[in-house]
DNA sequence: AGCCGAATAT
DNA sequence: TATATTCGGC
C-alpha cells in the first residue's frame, strides 16, 4: 500500500554510492540505542511532555526508506498531509534536512550532536475539529502546515524553471518537473510570483533591456515532452538538470538587503554545511513543513 | 473545469 | 517577510 516505487536501476551505480555513503556512517554502537530516552521519563512526566513517542523498528525502517528515497532522487516534503507521527520531527532522520526555526530560535546551526532542543511539544491532537455542520459531508481539509522553501528546494526550483524557459515555466510544469512529493501547484505559484518579481527586480537593476545572457530569458525550447510524463505507473526520473549558466544570482550584500536579495538562498551557511555534491543529477534536497503553530489552546 | 497570475490575507 | 488564499480572466 502507499506507494510502490518503482526501484529499478537508474543510472546503476547507486548502490555502490550508497555503500560508499554507509561507510561514513556512525556504528550502531555510536548511536543512541532507540530504547534510550533523550527525557528522563520523570522529566518528561514533570513538564507534560509526551511520553517518548516510542520508536518502533517500523518507525526507524520508515525513515530509512525516506532517506533512502530521497537519495535516489526522489524528493519528499515529510507528509504533509493527515499524519503527523512525531517521528518525522525536524532536525532528525533525513540527511541534509534542512530546519527551518521559526519564531525563537537563534543556534540552529550549532550543535551537530547531542542536545536537540525540547521546543514546544504539544497539541497531540488538534486535528478534526468537530463540524457542527449538518448533512453530509465529512470531508475535514486538515491543514497543510506551511512549506518552508528550503535552499536546496529552492534551487531545485531554480533549476527547472531555469531549464524551462520563462514562457512555459508555470506552476504546474514546474512542479512536475521538480518532482517533489507534496509539493502543491499552489505552493509553486506563490514561490513563482515572488521569484518573478525578485527576478524583475534583478533585470532593472543591473542593466535595462532584457539580458540575453540570462538562460531565464533566452527562451530555452522545452526539452523533450516532459508532458505524458504521468499517467501511465511510469516512475518519474529525477531530471538531469544542468545548467548552461550559472544561476543568475549575484551577491548582493553591497546594496543592502533592503532590496534584491531572495532570502538569503545564496548565501545560507546550511549550504557551505551540510551540502552534498547535487553536482550530477541526483538530487536529494529536501524541504520540511513548518508547522505553525495555530494558536495555543 | 482547471490553470494562471495578481492581489490580498495571514 | 514568507507563504497561503482569494479572485478574476482565460
């Protein structure tokens, strides 16, 4: 059930670049056994924290596959959508994520082991709220928490909308094309607009006249039919994007990040971090859901 | 109907 | 500010 993925060989030497990456990993016996509490259960007890979501091998085989998945190309937003089991916390499994700290939270970067912050852990349950609506339909739209475009979802984004072409770079190609699972069309066109206008910021800026020498603007013919790409079961392969160019992005520190600057995508120590060589044409970037916290209740 | 893009809302 | 949602046009 879920999803079947196809896992047939793509290029044939991912298996041996996953054991190279294997290689670097901790042993098991450098690693918190799963049994082993971060929270004293009296701690825990003390301040009404839940106690321990219990890691269960399904959990631990779950993340494994997502990590694993994303490796391969495929990228995942941590389901968005219904579930929130409390192991997909952000921070944790999945190689380069990526947090995002909302509100408070200055260190982020700091620790690369050991003490994860206890932030606010609560709301076990504010799913479902009840409709006192009658008739029929039950359909309650659980909210999807807002999607935090990463630096490496952004420059997944960058990249397609790159190899589009401005003309048929639309929300809904772009999203296919970047081949994010539970990345919305709606998602892609509020990022688009702001992108647009960023990009519409950058052309009157630097020169007037559209720069030919930006790929965004030389109308790159769409490549191949990337429609009919769905449909069939037909696995979508993680597309090979390279660039021609560079991404048009200068650094623009000098003028003051009153204008220009695009989040500080460019320049996020996240990157000089904990980037892997996406050089090639696998991916594995991958984005978190903030989950904003409605209102306390 | 579905998608797009601008405007507007949170 | 960043992202979501609404709205009008196609």
């Amino acid at each position: 059930m879920g999803k079947e993925v196809n896992m047939s060989e793509y290029g044939g030497g991912d298996d041996d670049r996953v054991s190279d990456w294997e290689l670097g990993l901790p042993s098991a016996d450098d690693l918190t056994p799963l049994s082993h509490p971060l929270i004293s259960p009296e701690l825990a007890s003390a301040f009404s924290i839940s106690p321990e979501p219990r890691r269960s091998m399904t959990d631990v085989n779950r993340a494994s596959r997502n990590t694993l998945s994303s490796i391969r190309g495929e990228l995942s937003l941590s389901d968005g959508v219904g579930f929130k089991s409390f192991d997909e916390e952000r921070g944790k499994d999945k190689d380069g994520m990526v947090v995002e700290g909302e509100e408070s939270d200055p260190d982020v970067a700091g620790d690369g082991s050991g003490s994860r912050k206890v932030r606010r852990i609560d709301e076990s349950c504010d799913e479902e709220m009840e409709n006192g609506n009658d008739g029929g339909s039950a359909r309650t739209q659980v909210k999807r928490a807002r999607l935090v475009w990463t630096p490496q979802l952004h420059k997944r984004f960058v990249d397609v909308v790159a190899h589009l072409g401005i003309k048929s770079a639309v929300p809904k190609t772009i999203m296919q094309l970047m081949n994010v699972e539970g990345l919305t069309r709606e998602n892609v066109a509020s990022h688009l607009q702001k992108y647009r206008l960023y990009l519409k910021r950058m052309q009157g800026l630097s020169n007037e006249g559209p720069s030919s020498s930006d790929p965004l603007f030389s109308s790159t013919p769409v490549p191949q039919s990337l429609n009919e790409a769905r449909g069939s079961g037909h696995v979508p392969m993680p597309m090979p994007i390279q660039m021609t160019h560079p991404p048009q992005m200068m650094h623009m520190e000098v003028m003051g990040m009153a204008h220009g600057s695009f989040q500080r995508y460019e320049s996020s120590p996240y990157n000089m971090l904990q980037q892997r060589d996406w050089s090639g044409s696998k991916f594995g970037s991958v984005a978190s859901y903030q989950h904003v916290t409605p209102n306390d209740k």
